[in-house]
C-alpha cells in the first residue's frame, strides 16, 4: 500500500512505502522523491556551517566604497543558500546600518567549499551625500538567509591584503548584489 502526500508549496513530495510482510508486521520507509534536477533539494544553510569573510576593496571615484562579502560551505553535507545574507554593521547597540537588497536571487546549493559571494556598496564619512547618520566598526554581524536574529556571528573586516580594517559606512542602509555562486578554490577541490 502506497500514501502520497503533496505539500502546499509543491516543493517535495514525501512518498510512505508501507510494506505488510507476510508475518503481519510493517515497515515504515520514508522516501523522498526526486525533484525536477534528479535530487532531494538540501536544507538551508546555517550561519554556523559557513566561513564568512568581509574585504574592504581600494577606494573608487565618486564618493562610494564597496566591500565584498564571502560565505563558504565548511559543512560535509550540501545546503541550500536561498536569499540575501543578514548583514548589519552596529556602533554598539543603538546604532547600525543594515544591508539590504532588491529582487529575488537565485538559490545556490552549496557542497562543501563552494560559496557564495555578494558585493557591498556604501557612501563613506565625508563623501558628498553622505549625512550625519554613520557608523564605523571593524566587524559587522551576518547571517545566512532565513536564519533566526540568534544565528548570527561576526565577522572581522580585512583589507584586500588581509589587514585589519573598518567600514565606515554612511545613510539608511548598505547595498547588497544578488549572491552569486563561488566555486571551491582548487586546493579545496583536491581534498
């Protein structure tokens, strides 16, 4: 005898395959059904299984600065990156400048290694525009998309060099590029 249920969103399809043996017992054998790529889709990534890195790029032109924001699976397992990332930078607890984006990205599985990177933009203190309203940190604090507010961690702010660094950001927010998809670097892929 074989039960089908079908979820709301249509998402997956959890199929019961239950098994009467000749002795009367039952086995209960949960299956998960393909999806459309020939595979289960993988849960969502936690903050907690991904390496963040924040690099503060060279000045440019124009009074803006850009940042670049990494998040990298160091899980065995696959997860799915679904969204932006939470991204916040706080002088102390009153104050702080979020990260936000526009439109719906793309959803990334991410296998071990593989991440996602997602470029900032900010107008730094004293850039025209800029405002009174600024916050300046040497961490901002992160989350992987659709992770409760106590999922969270920070994450130090380095130059390109890898020295310490701050972001000295200005304004109601900090924008944020859809992610896009990083390969594993090749001495990851040798392991």
């Amino acid at each position: 005898m074989r039960a089908t249920t079908r979820l709301a969103a249509g998402s997956a399809v959890l199929t019961l395959a239950l098994a009467v043996s000749a002795c009367g017992h039952t086995d209960v054998q949960p299956h998960r059904a393909a999806s459309t790529t020939g595979s289960a889709s993988p849960a969502g990534c936690r903050t907690a299984s991904l390496t963040w890195t924040l690099v503060l790029l060279p000045e440019r032109t124009g009074g803006r600065r850009d940042a670049r924001l990494t998040a990298a699976n160091k899980a065995p397992e696959a997860c799915l990156f679904a969204g932006y990332p939470g991204f916040s930078v706080h002088n102390g607890k009153a104050n702080s400048i979020e990260g936000t984006g526009h439109g719906h990205p793309k959803s990334f599985t991410l296998r071990k290694g593989t991440g996602v990177t997602v470029d900032l933009r900010y107008t730094p203190r004293g850039a025209k525009g800029a405002g009174d309203y600024c916050v300046t940190e040497n961490e901002a604090l992160v989350s992987a998309p659709h992770n409760p507010d106590s999922d969270r961690v920070n994450v130090p702010v380095v130059e390109t060099r890898h020295k310490a660094a701050e972001i000295d950001a200005c304004g109601d927010s900090i924008s944020m590029s859809p992610p896009r998809y990083t390969p594993a670097p090749a001495s990851a892929a040798r392991r």
